[in-house]
C-alpha cells in the first residue's frame, strides 16, 4: 500500500515540490499532493484538517497546485476524489472542475 509513511517517504524522495502545504500559525492544517508524470497534472489526497474547513484552505491549495502545473508546462489536471466524498466534490464543482463520467479507476497492487 502506498499510503503508508514508507509511501509518503519515497513521494518526497522522488519529488518534494508535490506536496503541497499550508500552515497556520506554525501547525499544518491541510495538505495536497500535486502530482506532475511529465505528461499529466494528478491532485491526491486533499485534506484539511475539520476545525479549519470553510476558510479558504483547499480552494488555496487548489491554487498552488494550479500554478505548480502550469509553471511545469501542464495542460489538464486531474483528481482523484471518491464518490462518496461529496463534501469534496462541492469543492471541487465550484473550483471549476467537472466530473467525467465515463471513466472509471483500475488499480493493480504491485508486490505485498
């Protein structure tokens, strides 16, 4: 499983500027990865921590990842949001992102 520390470990080994943080006041308070393959723009895991919802947090994460990809040269972002996070895909309609329907995630485990 690559959500695990040993994941996260090898993410920022192989490329630190994907994840995205913002802090208040010194403490982290939500988190983004802005994944960037050289042909894609990928969003992974946004969160942000419950007593700091509605503040503007992600939609700023949004936008640091935004100009992350671009600045790279990036042409299309996606994310990866599950269906039954609807909290999240408000956010995610109102930051101008639409939901494409007709694909569907296949994922194949490599190794234990």
């Amino acid at each position: 499983m690559s959500d695990d520390a040993a994941g996260v470990a090898a993410l920022l080994a192989h490329d630190p500027q994907a994840v995205l943080i913002a802090e208040v006041d010194g403490v982290v308070v939500g988190t983004l990865i802005a994944g960037w393959d050289g042909w894609r723009c990928h969003l992974y895991r946004l969160a942000v921590a419950p007593e700091h919802r509605r503040a503007g947090i992600a939609r700023a994460l949004l936008a640091a990842a935004r100009e992350r990809f671009l600045a790279l040269g990036g042409r299309r972002i996606d994310a990866m949001v599950d269906d039954t996070n609807t909290q999240a895909h408000a956010l995610y309609r109102a930051a101008d992102y639409r939901s494409q329907p007709s694909w569907t995630r296949w994922v194949h485990p490599l190794g234990g």
